[in-house]
C-alpha cells in the first residue's frame, strides 16, 4: 500500500510537472491576473456585506435613540398628570397616570438596553467595517501591482519570442553557409581531380611512342611554318 501512494505521488507530481512546462508562459500569466481580479471582487462583496451591516446598524441605533427621548417624554408627561389628578384630589386619575408613568418607565428601560446594546454592535460594526475597507484597498494595490508585473512580464516574454526568432534565424544561416562551404568543397575536389586526371592523361601520353610521333610532326610543322615564312619574305624584299 505504501508503495502505491508512493508511486501515485511520483506520478501526479511528474504530470503536474509536464503539465507547468507545457503551459504557454503568456497564458500563465493571464490566468494569474483573472484570478487576482476574482479574488478581489469576492473580497469587495463581503466587505460590503460588513458596511452594509454597520449602516443598517447607525439606522437601527437612531430609531432605538428616538424611541428613548419619545418613552422618557411620555414618562415625564404621565408623572405630571398624576401629580396634577392628586392637587385635584382626582385619586382615579392619580391611580390611571401612575400606573401610565410606569409603563412607560419600562419601555424607556427597555428602550435604553436596546440602544446599548446597539451601540455595542456599532463599535464591533465599525472596527470590522475598517479593516474590511483596508483590506480591500490593500488588495487592490496588489491587483494594480500585479496588473504592472503582468505588462512588464508580458513585455519580457516578447522580447524572449524575438531573440528566440533571431537565434533561429542565425542558426538557419550558418546551416545554409556551412552547407555551401560543403558544397563548393566537393565542387573544388572535382575540378581538382580532372585537372589532375588531365594532366597525368598528357604526360602518359608524352611518355609514349605515340605521343613522341605527334611531338615530331609538330616540329616539322613548324620548321615548314617557318620556311615558308621566308619565302613570303623574300617574295616581299623584306629579307
């Protein structure tokens, strides 16, 4: 069995491996921002989800305040009511403002732990809602300077793809040239080789009675060339 994970981890790495070498360096490069630019949105939605919440709170905390200053008003105006209904020697009167003024004690009581409570909320709200915010900031910075790296790694891989095109360009002209230089070497051979061939032909021949009978003859034909040259000579007085 350890054998087996052991080779499944040879392979999966081999192929993950090959598969990172096969990959076009300028395809790389867009999936990495696509991805930096994903990432940042999901980031920008949850930290709106955390402002949104803090906003909601700030409403929810106004309507709590008001709800307060309205249960600690009426508190003070059913107070007065019954302190008015007992100068009147109204006992019903002082007896319905009374127990009025303590219902709306607690409401009030009710009211203020609501609006601590909210307020506690909203500090919470508030401190995740800035780091929320900086985070995203932070993370758009590293989104612009990835989107940098990208131009100037894009920039570096075009110059690669063009030195890459020169080499080969160089390497297919020095084939071409050596190919010549092989070329003409065999040419040069050839030629060598009749010429040597001639020339070996010319003094084989010399070498032999036929080859003296013709080096006679042009002797004679020439000592002829010659006497009759003076005759022409003499025919014109120019001896």
């Amino acid at each position: 069995m350890g054998f087996l994970r052991r080779l499944w981890g040879y392979i999966t790495t081999a192929f993950r491996t090959s598969a990172e070498k096969a990959m076009n360096p300028e395809v790389e490069v867009e999936q990495a921002i696509a991805e930096a630019r994903k990432r940042d949105q999901a980031l920008r939605n949850q930290a709106a989800k955390v402002v949104a919440h803090r906003t909601q709170l700030e409403s929810k905390i106004d309507k709590a305040a008001s709800e307060v200053g309205d249960s600690r008003e009426m508190a003070k105006q059913a107070l007065l009511k019954a302190e008015t209904s007992r100068a009147e020697g109204d006992t019903a009167g002082v007896d319905k403002w009374t127990r009025t003024a303590q219902a709306m004690a607690m409401k009030l009581q009710a009211a203020e732990n609501n609006l601590s409570t909210l307020k506690a909320q909203y500090d919470t709200a508030a401190v995740q809602a800035e780091s929320a915010k900086q985070a995203v900031q932070q993370n758009a910075t590293r989104v612009s300077e990835l989107a940098a790296k990208r131009m100037e790694l894009l920039g570096s891989l075009e110059a690669a793809k063009m030195q890459e095109s020169v080499n080969k360009a160089v390497d297919a002209m020095s084939n071409t040239m050596d190919y010549d230089a092989v070329s003409l070497e065999k040419v040069e051979d050839k030629i060598e080789a009749r010429k040597a061939e001639a020339m070996a032909k010319a003094e084989l021949r010399d070498a032999t009675p036929d080859g003296a009978e013709v080096e006679l003859r042009e002797a004679i034909s020439t000592v002829q060339a010659d006497a009759k040259l003076e005759e022409l000579k003499n025919e014109l007085g120019l001896s």
